[in-house]
C-alpha cells in the first residue's frame, strides 16, 4: 500500500528527513533500473505550487488576421458598337478625370454624320424653297438630293451585298470546323494508317540501303578505291535515313492513338467560334438590310419633294418641310453624340487595374474595356474566427501593416462586421488555430499617396 506508506512517512518526519528519504528511494529505483518504481513514488510527492504562478497584470497579445487590399471599381464600358482603334493606358497606369481611355473606330459613324449633314442641308433648302416658291436653284438641289440619295442607295446595296458575302465565308468557315470534329470524333483512318504504315516501311527500306551502300563504301574505302571522305558521306545518308524512319514511326503511332482529348477540345471550340461568326454576319446583314430600306425611304422622299417643287409648295407641304428639318437635325445630332461616345474617358481619377479589350476587337453597347479604381480610400476584407469577434467594433481603429512599407502602420477604421458566419475561405488567415467558421470585417484605409495597391497582402492588428 504505497500511499498510505508515503502519508504515514509524512506525518512522522520532518520536512528535511522526508527529503532525504525521497532522495535515498530515486537513487535506489534508478540504480534497481525500476523506473517505474521512481514514477509511482514520485506520484505522492507535492509539486511546488509556485510552477502554477502567472505574472499578474499581463496583457495578450494582438490578434493578428490577414487579408488583401481592395479597391472600389469602376468599369469602363461603350454604349456604341464599333472596333477598338487605340488604346492610350494599360494596366498599372495611373489616369486623372477626363482622361481620354479608348477611341472606337468611328468611320461609319463619320459617313453616316456626312449623310445626316447633306439631309439637313437638303431639308433646310427645301424649307427655303418652300417658303420663297420653286426657283431654278430650288429644283437643282432637289435633284441634287435625288442624286445623293440614289447613291446611297446604291452605296447601302453594295454593303448588304459585302456581308452577305461574309455570311458565306462565315458558313464555309464552320462547315470546315465541323467536318475537322466530325473526323478527330470518327478516330483513325485505316487508309491513312495503312499509308502510314507503307510509308514506314519505305523509310525502312531506304535505310537498309543506305546500311549497305555505307559497309560497301566503308570496304571500299579501305582498300582504297574510293577517295577518303567517302564513308563519311554514306554514314551522313544513314542518319538522314534514320531520322526519316523515326518521323515514319512517330507519325503512325500518333495515327494509331487517335487524337487527343486537347485536339477534339479545340476542335469543339473551333465549331463554336465558327457558329458565333456565322451568327455576327447574318446579324450584320439584317443591320445593312435595314440601313438599306432607310437609304431607299430617303430616296422615295427626295424624289418626292422634287416633284412638289416643280409643282409649286403649299402650306400643307411647307409644315412638312418643316417637321423634316427638325427631324434631320435630331438624326445628326444623335449621330454626332454617338461618335463623341466612341472616345471614352475617365470618369474619375484612378488606376487602371484591368484591360479587358484589346485594339483591334470588336465591342457591343454594354462591353467591358477596362477596369479602374478610386485608390484614394481603399479597404482590406479580413476574416475572424467566431472566439475573437469580441475584439471587433464598428468604427473603431485598427492598425495595419504590409510587407512593401515594413516601417510604416496604416491606420483604418472597421467600417462593416458580417451578420453571418461562414466557413474560412481558402487562403485566408484568421490568426487563429483551427478555426471552421469565420466572420467578415472590411476595414477602411485612407490612401492619399496611393502606397496600398489592390491585391497586396496586408496584415491587421486587433486588440
């Protein structure tokens, strides 16, 4: 009975005469090799209460969580169609307020401008004409607008002609991209792997004779009935014929194998960018075909008025001429405000974190080019564990530091706390260990010298 052993022993002895006997029992155990016998003696002994101690006062230690910097976006899209001409920033480039970002090509806006100017002139002539009676002048630039308006005409054919073409092309094009699919799905040939096959069988044969005209040369050599060099040349032709076997083998294999699970990916997307093409270019034909029935209204009306003035202008007709100058000025000035959309500019001071569109491509009303950002007060998302969000309140200050600036703490303010757990996102720290569910907080920074960038690691200090 070990323990009633060590009480009684307690109770009899002194403190130091109880130390001398616990010291006198270790050495016996460890030189009996009874270590066990040491751990169930050393169970009784008390252990100092001054190992449980803590300093008083102590104060923990920040939490630390990290996150990446963000900042408000801004996109830049076009509410015109047409092909990116230039573009004048890139990413990383810093741009100030009504900075000139991108320029459409606006050359069919610019003859449709010239169209809607030559119909204001002609409709404002009409109204003179009208008002003043038919003149000579009058009827020759009513005849003039016929004429310009017959070669709009003729103009608008020749386009609808040019894209229906391109619809053709469009159809040839996907046609091809399909019967590419259709042959990687179908697999291998067998007349193309037999011809493979006799292909390779023909490398082999002209390697053998070149095997033998070089032992016959290298023979010959030797004996001196050639001149020196000359099995160097016939071992040059084993090489060449060597490799051409090895093309022969490695292209039956590849035969034999099938095609790849890469080729018939891009074969699938080629189909896919042959029926979008084929879609653009009959949409472009509706849009000609359109512009083509205006070209010919304005023909039917220019003919029309010539007939009035050389019939002589009422009041009825005047009003007309009238309600046609003002539509003719809203039609240019509608066009006019559609070219100054082509050039886009800035909207506000920032930084350009994205290009989405390049020069050369094509762009609808609603397409993204570029992405900015304000980088005057930027924000860091940090995720903490549910046992720390006590440290956390709205508007209070936190500091914040980056591995860039390690001698410099940012001061920002936490401006939104998540209602709602979540689980850790990847990549995230939340300072913690283990921790499943995690809460957002987004912390404010002033960034007048535009030191934080979107995207850079950042740590924050909550206490």
């Amino acid at each position: 009975m070990e323990q009633p052993l060590i009480s009684r022993l307690r109770s009899t002895m002194s403190g130091r005469s109880l130390a001398i006997l616990t010291s006198a029992i270790v050495v016996l155990a460890l030189l009996m090799g009874g270590a066990s016998l040491f751990d169930r003696w050393q169970i009784a002994v008390p252990s100092s209460p001054a190992s449980s101690l803590r300093p008083s006062g102590s104060r923990a230690q920040p939490k630390v969580v990290s996150g990446l910097i963000e900042a408000d976006a801004v996109l830049i899209s076009t509410e015109v169609p047409g092909r990116v001409e230039t573009l004048h920033v890139e990413e990383g480039d810093a741009v100030s307020t009504g900075q000139v970002l991108a320029q459409l090509d606006t050359s069919t806006l610019d003859a449709e401008i010239q169209q809607a100017e030559a119909a204001l002139r002609t409709a404002e002539a009409k109204l003179a004409a009208g008002k003043a009676g038919a003149r000579s002048q009058e009827i020759e630039i009513a005849e003039e607008s016929v004429t310009i308006a017959e070669e709009g005409v003729a103009s608008a054919e020749k386009v609808v002609e040019m894209t229906q073409g391109r619809v053709r092309s469009a159809q040839a094009t996907l046609q091809a991209a399909q019967a590419e699919l259709e042959k990687l799905q179908a697999g291998p040939d067998p007349y193309e792997i037999a011809l493979a096959e006799t292909q390779l069988e023909q490398a082999k044969q002209r390697l053998r004779v070149a095997w033998a005209v070089r032992d016959s040369t290298g023979g010959a050599q030797q004996r001196g009935e050639v001149p020196e060099g000359s099995y160097e040349s016939t071992q040059a032709a084993v090489s060449r014929a060597e490799v051409q076997v090895r093309i022969a083998q490695l292209q039956l294999e590849k035969l034999k194998a099938g095609p790849r699970s890469e080729e018939l990916a891009a074969a699938q997307v080629a189909v896919e960018a042959a029926e979008a093409g084929v879609d653009a270019a009959k949409a472009q034909v509706v849009e000609q075909q359109e512009r083509l029935k205006a070209a010919q209204a304005r023909l039917r009306k220019a003919r029309a008025q010539l007939e009035q003035l050389e019939a002589g202008a009422t009041r009825e007709q005047i009003a007309v001429v009238r309600a046609e100058v003002s539509g003719a000025r809203a039609a240019l000035r509608i066009l006019q405000v559609k070219r100054d959309k082509a050039t886009l500019r800035a909207p506000r001071a920032g930084l350009v974190l994205e290009q989405v569109i390049h020069v050369g491509e094509r762009v609808t009303p609603g397409s993204v080019l570029l992405r900015l950002a304000n980088l005057d007060r930027v924000k860091l998302t940090v995720y903490v564990a549910e046992t720390d969000l006590s440290l956390v309140h709205l508007g209070e200050s936190v500091s914040v530091s980056v591995d860039t600036y390690p001698d410099r703490d940012f001061e920002g303010e936490v401006v939104y706390v998540s209602p709602e757990a979540e689980f850790t996102p990847r990549n995230v720290s939340t300072g913690g260990q283990g921790a499943n569910r995690v809460f957002a907080v987004k912390i404010e920074l002033p960034n007048a010298d535009h030191a934080l960038k979107p995207g850079m690691p950042a740590d924050a200090a909550l206490k």
